[in-house]
C-alpha cells in the first residue's frame, strides 16, 4: 500500500448485481481499497493502485472474484490453485449460495451468551458515540453491555446511550485494569471487547456466537479489524506497516506453535485487541490480563501476552474474518509517533514477562540478539530511505524497545493479575457418574497393561479408560488393542503435558483421573474417590494416598502421613504433598479454567496443583488409591534440572500473586525444595540397585553441600573408610578377619567391657521400619534372590508364584512355558488364580512343576495345612521352593495383623516333613549376626560388603530356605541342613 495519496474505501457485495462499467470507468482516478463480500462474509481485499484496473465488465467479475478464491477454497475444502475462468465462477457462486442457505441457525438454548465490553478513558468522545451508534445496529444484540470508565473521575456518555448499558468504574489508570473489571462484571458465558474507537459490523455478535457454536473446542476468537477511514498521511502509514488486518482466511492456533524448535512465537499474528472474545471460564482460569501491560501502563500488548500463556496451556485460539469491525487510526504524526512507542514498550515488557514465566530460549534470544541486530539493520535502511515511509516511525520503535527493558525491570514486582473473587463454585455432580481415566503412556508398552487392568477391574461401574500415545515406537498401539473398550488415541510426540491436554479433550467422564502408564490404581481407587466426592461437594479436585513400589511391584514405601492440610495451597507452596498424580480425581470442569502447562517438561502437575488451589476447592484424604512404580527409567533424569523445573514453577506463582510472601515466604518454599533435592541426590548415590549410576554434576555437589553438609560428610566418611578397609585387606592380608565361622566362632578382637563403639547404631529406632524398601535392596531379599539363583534349573514348565510373578520372570525365564500368580484377593494386579494355601486351590492334582513361596508361611493360620496343599499341587518331581524368615522384624503395616511368628531350620524341617520325603528336602540357612543386626535396623545388602553378607552363620539365620521335591529322591552333597 502507498502511503503518498489518501484512500477511499468501497465496499463490494458478490452477491449483488454489479455496476455497469461506464459508472465505474474513471472513478478510480482516486485511490481505493476494495473489501469485496459475500452477503455479511468479507473474502479479500483490493488496492487499486497495486494492479491493473479491467476495463470490461467481464474483468471486471474476474478480478472481483479471483480476489474472492483464497478464501472460498479455504472454507470449502478446496485446492489452493483455481480452475478455469467459468468454472472457478460457476463453483464458487454455488458453494456461497449453498452454504448461506444451509447455515440454520441454532436454537437459542444452544446459543452461548455473550457479554460486549467496552473499554474507554474518555479521551476520545466522538469515536465513542460513532461506537455506540453502530452497537445500536447490531443484529442480534449481545446478551448483555458492560462500559468500563477507566477515568479517574465521571464518565460523560453521548446523549443517545444504549438501553441496558451497564457502567462501572475502574479508576487505576490502564486499559488492562478496565478489561479485567470488565470480565470480572460479566455474567455471560463469552466476553467480546471491542475498544472505543472502533464500529461494528452489524453481524458480529452472530459472527462470534456461530463461531463458538460451530468450533466448541476453541476458547478464544480475533476478528477481522479493517479501517474505517485512510484520509492523513499517519492513518495510511499505521495502515500500511502495522496494519491490525490479519486476511481473510480463518485460522485456528493450538500450542503447537509453541514448538522449541521455533525461535519465536509471532502471538501478534493472531489478531487484534480491537476485536476478540474470550469464554469467561479461560479469563478466571488464567487469572485474566496482564496488568503491567496495554495502554495506560508498558503501552501495548497485553491481548498477545494473554494469547501466549492460553497457547502454553493447549488452549485453541481462532482467528475468524466474519467477526468484523471498523477501526479509527490516529489522524495524526505526533499520535502515531506515540503510539508506535507504546506499542513497542509494550511488546518489549510483554516479551520479557513471557521469558520470565515460561523461560524459551527463543524468547531471550528474541530479546538480546534479534531485536537489538533488527533495529541496527533498520538504522542503515533509515538512512538509504531518509527515514520515509516504512522508517519513518524507526526513532520510535527503537525508543520503545529500550523503555521497555526499563519498564519491565521497574515494574516486575507489580501483581500481574486481580485477586480471586473466592473459590468458584461448580453446579453439583451427578450421584453416578462417568470416570474417565486418562493413561498416558510413551515407550512404556511392558507397563501398560498393568495399568488398564487396575482401570477396568475397578469396583465402580462407570469407568471410562482413554490411553494417550504420546509418539511411542514400540507396542502401545497393539497393547491397548489387547483390551476392548480401551479408547487408543496416537499423537506426535510433544509431551506428558500435551498428551494429559490431548486426553482432557477426548475424555468423555464427569470426573478425570491421570494415571502414567507404569504405576497403576488400587481397585477400590475411584469408588473411594468419588465417596470422598460426596461427602464434599464443595471440593472440585479430591486427592488421596499412594504406596510405592518397585519395578515388579513389591512394596517399597508405606508411609503414613500425618494430617490433612488446612490450606492445600500453603501446603503445596512448602512442598508438594499429593506426591502421585494418579491420587488426585479432578472434576471435568475444572479444565474448562486451566489445563497442563506444556512448556514445562516437569513438575506440569505440580504446576496445574498450584494455580487450582487459587481457583478451587480441594479435598484431601488419607485413603491409598494407587501405586507408584520406582524404576531406573523414571529415576533417570538428573536431579538438579528437577529441582530447578520446580523452583522455576514456585517462584513463577510467586510472581503471578506476590501478595502470598505475606502467608508462606517464597525463601522458605525454595528451602525446603532444595533439602528435599539434596536429600534425593544423596539417595541416588548411596542406592544404585533402584537409581542405576549416577554422578553428580558440580552444580548438584554444591547443592549437597550447601543443604545437607552432615549427611555427605558421613557418607564421604563411610566411603572413604571403606575404601581403606579394601586396602588392608590387600596389602596386608594376615590382618584381614576370617571370613567363615567353621574357622573361627568368636570375632577376631573382641572389644573390652565399657570400650564397645555403638556409633550410628546407639539408638532404639531403626533407620527403616520397612525393611530397608525405603533405601534399597534389604538384606533378606538379597537372601532370597541368592537361593532362588542357586535352583534356578527347577523354575521350570508350570510354575506357581505368590503375590507377583517377578521371580519367576526373573530365574525361569525360556524355561517357564506357564506363570500364575496366587492371592486372595481377585482384584490384585496381574492375579491369575484366587484362592488362601489355607483351604482348597481351584487347581487340579499334580498340575505344576514348581512352586516359588518366599516369605509368606509365616502369614498363615495353619502353615501345616498350606504344605500339603502345595504337595497336592506339585507334579511328581515338582519343586517347592520356600523361604521364611528367621531373624527378622514384624511387619508394621498390612501383615502386622497377620504375623505368627518367625522359624528356625529344626521347625521347618520337622513341617515339611508332614508332607514331603526327609531325602527330598534341601535346607540352607542365610545370614550371620552382622547381617541380622543390619536388617533389624533396616540397612540394606550394598551396605554390606559381599564377604560381610556371604558368611553365613547357623546361629543368626536372616532367612532359612528350602528346595522339597515332590516324591523323587535328589542325592545332594549338601547335608539336610548345611549351609552353603
């Protein structure tokens, strides 16, 4: 567009006749923008200047609609590339009268209702009055008016005011301000701003509705912004390089533009403050306008920053042409010289707000090198030009550019957003309603049907399960094809984040759960859930507890919190409590006001924790609901990059509500995070059986230090001990202590009476009342994994395991052509045959060639009674691999109830006995009193030395085992009940 000559500007209707040439032939000596149209449609736009005018009416028609094609052929369905003269005609002249004829519009209950708001400060009446005016014509008008008076003192309204205008005053100086007040006044399910300076097209508010009606997984819309007049030299100049007209093809945006590949987001594409309408919902979710931004404060804006942080979360934002209005440009130089200023003080603060809260590299980048390189570049181009036409305003961006930097770094402790009204309140749930439990799952196939059999053996009835591929190569697709009535959904890869966005949008359930497709629910998960539910119908996200386990499923951390906070926010700023996203159960529209923020590639639900607590309430319990599964695969990642996720994501809600430090100091927060993580590197450390090999970087030493100095000095200390323990022994072997009791009975030095040295072990609680699940591999188990090792050759053919069947995976391996698992409970994961070794099993005589039962005797009211059944079971020849425990502690949580004793080998011996041959029986004990005693505190195996564990001592058994064969006699070098 030229800028030396002002425009008029014409409208032209399609479906019209067209003037006959000779009125038109001459008329455009001056210069035009042509908007051609279809009915209320606008399809494309025309500079008179920009091409050759026809001179014949059937040219004429050709230009008219070659201008037209872009955007019919988007609207059909069409190739982009037009056919022949007539047909392209013929084509599109059918499809435009077929479309306007079939477009029904819906019934008014399906309308959503839409609140126009209208900011203004005053400063310019007569652009106000033509606003108004055009309101007057809309057709239909909108649901409800809200004026914003952002002047300090009255507003002084045109005489003809609106019927049912509703005024409110917001007196704190920024457009920003007045459009949260605006929003926070409405009552309808949409929001549509326009500013005072524009007029509407009739049609907008059915525009909008139909839009919204026709595209329900939208959450926001921009309009198609078009001059209302280009007669001074500023309009045509603000016109013709920073236009607000965007085309006339409609576009929707998802967060796939926020790819980290891109270097940056061009939000300002999307469209024009001028025109935009928002659903309430997403205005209250994500705390509405930047208040530090748009005019009155940085300048500009702060619609673009609002459609980032909508973009981050997945939230789909459309442009659409047919919501049209008309825009008055500055008239003159000096407001178009301070405008452009403002525009890019505001685009410089916004783009700083974003880095801050979302910390893309692009961003910065953006900030530091492109912008300062663009202007130098543009100071050269000035100079060639003599800062005409597109450098006239280039003083003015570069002004602008740096006042931002200074804006922002002054105003950065300023609260972004208005303060919650209180809770939101959601209508009441149905008394049964649908469960969607959403499994997202990538490269994680060997995991996953764990987790849909805890789904679809779950005790309530309406349940839904969705899993989400998120761009997994391996076998999830044929996995969950496995298990009908499993919804698949495949998506690229982008992310736990977008895959738990992409399973909001298909779930179908009143009530969401996310469950990762390596841990699994509980059984009665979602019926204590939604008991929970209806005892709080206040409570719109309810959370309970969880268990952890190891990669085959043995429980590892039963711990039991003490209370349920008062403030679940406070709560959450000191640490996050819930723990395991599959313990929370969130009403459906709670994601009507937020989702997952995927520009987090951790902590995304730590993150979504914080920001519902400021919206909704929650509910919390104590109930166990599901479990966590710890493998090297999970644990992997480093440390201090978790750490700094999950302090970038507390110090960003800090800074979005600052009026917290008052309740909950940020420093605290940041404190016990960073202990927490110290306390995990050292963990990962000193357990590599679950963690696998880790090495700290010098960042996460310095973090160690910092936070848990006594800690890694002791563990330093131990290492450094051990070492030159290893060294003695090396060197100087005769110093070495024996390593078997056969040669010596007693200890190589005995200490005097009163010089015994306790050390760590000088206290009446143990370190682990688990165990030792809580910090590694226990003793026992290292045990039990040894004589299973040692008769591996007889896990063979049908095998029969208790519980899981993680060892016979792990020792049968190829030689297993049959696994099933025993438990009471038909609701366990992964249970093959229910029954107690007490009564009857539902299997047949001589049905199995190996039963794997460790640790569980013990358990039983007639230990007698389960040994026969299980030589019932046996095939001729079958093995009975048993352990049970010798020295040991009890059990403090589930089986504390049901523990009768410990045994010693003379008392098993005499007990299989009743049911198998003396000469098939292979006794071992494990163990000796250094062992015994690390258990009974809850150390575990690799703070052992492997010449401390493997001497094993009668006396102190940790464990005794037994391999009984089933009628078949063994000769064994071994003596009944030898040691190894």
């Amino acid at each position: 567009m030229r800028t030396d000559q002002p425009y008029c500007i014409q409208h032209i209707n399609l479906a019209a006749p067209l003037a006959d040439p000779e009125t038109w032939i001459g008329y455009f000596a001056v210069p035009h923008l042509l908007v051609v149209w279809w009915e209320d449609l606008p399809l494309g736009l025309i500079d008179t200047r920009e091409c050759s005018l026809p001179v014949s009416q059937p040219e004429w028609e050709r230009l008219l609609w070659a201008c037209a094609w872009p955007a019919v052929a988007h609207r059909a369905g069409w190739l982009a590339t037009p056919p022949a003269w007539p047909e392209m005609h013929r084509q599109m002249k059918d499809w435009l009268e077929m479309s306007m004829q079939d477009k029904v519009v819906a019934a008014p209950s399906r309308h959503p209702s839409v609140a126009l708001v209208i900011c203004t400060a005053g400063s310019r009446p007569e652009a106000l009055r033509e606003c108004l005016h055009s309101i007057q014509k809309l057709q239909p008008q909108p649901d409800e008016i809200v004026m914003v008076n952002n002047t300090p003192g009255p507003l002084h309204l045109p005489e003809e005011t609106l019927p049912g205008l509703r005024l409110i005053d917001e007196p704190r100086c920024g457009l920003d301000y007045a459009r949260n007040a605006g929003w926070r006044a409405a009552t309808s399910d949409i929001v549509l701003y326009i500013d005072d300076d524009v007029q509407v097209y009739p049609t907008l508010i059915r525009a909008v509705k139909n839009t919204f009606i026709e595209h329900p997984e939208i959450h926001a819309l921009t309009g198609l912004v078009l001059p209302a007049r280009l007669d001074t030299l500023a309009q045509r100049l603000f016109e013709a390089y920073w236009s607000f007209q965007r085309g006339f093809i409609p576009q929707t945006y998802t967060g796939n533009r926020l790819n980290q590949q891109q270097p940056l987001v061009p939000v300002w594409e999307i469209g024009a403050g001028a025109c935009m309408a928002f659903r309430k919902s997403v205005l209250a979710g994500s705390g509405g306008f930047d208040q530090r931004l748009d005019a009155g404060a940085a300048g500009c804006n702060g619609d673009s920053e609002l459609w980032y942080r909508l973009l981050v979360q997945d939230y789909a934002i459309r442009y659409e042409p047919a919501a049209v209005v008309f825009h008055h440009h500055r008239t003159t130089l000096p407001e178009l010289h301070q405008q452009i200023f403002s525009y890019l003080r505001g685009f410089t603060t916004a783009l700083w707000i974003s880095y801050r809260q979302f910390r893309r590299k692009a961003d910065w980048q953006h900030l530091t090198r492109t912008l300062p390189a663009y202007y130098a570049q543009r100071f050269r181009k000035a100079l060639r030009y003599r800062f005409r036409d597109a450098y006239h305003t280039w003083a003015d961006e570069l002004r602008g550019f740096l006042a931002g930097w200074l804006y922002a770094f002054r105003h950065r402790h300023q609260p972004p957003y208005p303060e919650p009204a209180g809770p939101i309140v959601l209508p009441p749930a149905s008394p049964s309603p649908l469960v969607s439990v959403v499994i997202t799952c990538y490269q994680q196939a060997h995991y996953l049907p764990d987790a849909i059999r805890s789904v679809l053996e779950q005790t309530y009835p309406h349940v839904e399960c969705l899993v989400v591929d998120d761009g997994s190569t391996d076998d999830t697709a044929a996995v969950a094809a496995l298990f009908p009535g499993v919804r698949y959904v495949y998506q690229a890869n982008q992310g736990l984040a977008a895959a738990r966005n992409t399973g909001i949008g298909y779930a179908r359930g009143e009530w969401i759960i996310f469950l990762d497709a390596d841990d699994w629910l509980y059984p009665a998960a979602i019926e204590t859930q939604l008991r929970h539910a209806a005892a709080h119908p206040e409570a719109a996200i309810i959370t309970g507890h969880h268990d952890k386990t190891s990669a085959e499923g043995r429980l590892l951390q039963n711990w039991e919190p003490t209370d349920v906070p008062a403030d679940p926010e406070t709560a959450l700023l000191q640490g996050n409590y819930i723990g395991m996203h599959a313990a929370v159960c969130y009403r459906r529209e709670v994601f009507h006001y937020l989702q997952f923020d995927t520009t987090l590639r951790a902590a995304e639900d730590y993150d979504l924790y914080l920001r519902a607590a400021r919206l909704f309430r929650i509910h919390s319990h104590l109930e166990r609901v599901a479990a966590y599964r710890l493998h090297p695969q999970n644990m992997s990642g480093q440390v201090g990059w978790m750490l700094h996720q999950v302090l970038h994501v507390l110090r960003r809600h800090y800074e979005r509500w600052p009026q917290l430090k008052q309740q909950s100091p940020y420093a605290s927060g940041k404190k016990i995070w960073k202990k927490y993580y110290a306390g995990e590197l050292l963990r990962r450390l000193q357990f590599r059986y679950f963690y696998g090999k880790y090495s700290l970087s010098p960042a996460e030493w310095m973090l160690c230090i910092r936070w848990r100095p006594r800690s890694l000095l002791r563990a330093g200390m131990h290492l450094i001990y051990k070492k030159i323990r290893a060294m003695i022994s090396r060197f100087f072997p005769r110093l070495q202590r024996h390593s078997r009791y056969s040669e010596s009975w007693v200890a190589a030095y005995v200490p005097p009476r009163g010089q015994t040295r306790w050390g760590d072990l000088r206290q009446t609680r143990p370190f682990s009342a688990r165990f030792g699940f809580d910090r590694g591999k226990p003793v026992d188990r290292y045990y039990i994994e040894d004589f299973l090792f040692h008769y591996r050759h007889c896990i063979r053919g049908h095998v029969l395991e208790i519980g899981d069947n993680s060892y016979t995976r792990q020792f049968g391996g190829d030689q297993v052509s049959r696994s099933d698992v025993l438990h009471v409970r038909a609701e366990h994961p992964g249970v093959t045959v229910v029954g107690d070794l007490n009564d009857h099993i539902p299997l047949a005589d001589g049905q199995l060639d190996c039963i794997i039962l460790t640790q569980t005797l013990h358990l039983l009211a007639c230990p007698e009674r389960a040994i026969a059944e299980c030589s019932r079971l046996l095939k001729p020849g079958g093995a009975l691999l048993l352990t049970v425990p010798g020295i040991t502690p009890i059990d403090h949580d589930e089986w504390k109830d049901s523990w009768q004793g410990s045994f010693t080998s003379t008392s098993l011996s005499r007990l299989l006995r009743t049911s198998f041959a003396p000469e098939n029986l292979n006794l071992h004990t494990y163990g000796n009193v250094l062992a015994a005693t690390a258990f009974l505190y809850g150390l575990v195996e690799d703070e052992l030395t492997d010449a401390e564990k493997n001497d094993h001592d009668p006396h102190f058994p940790v464990i005794i085992a037994a391999c009984a064969i089933k009628h078949l006699t063994i000769k064994s070098n071994n003596h009944a009940s030898q040691s190894f």
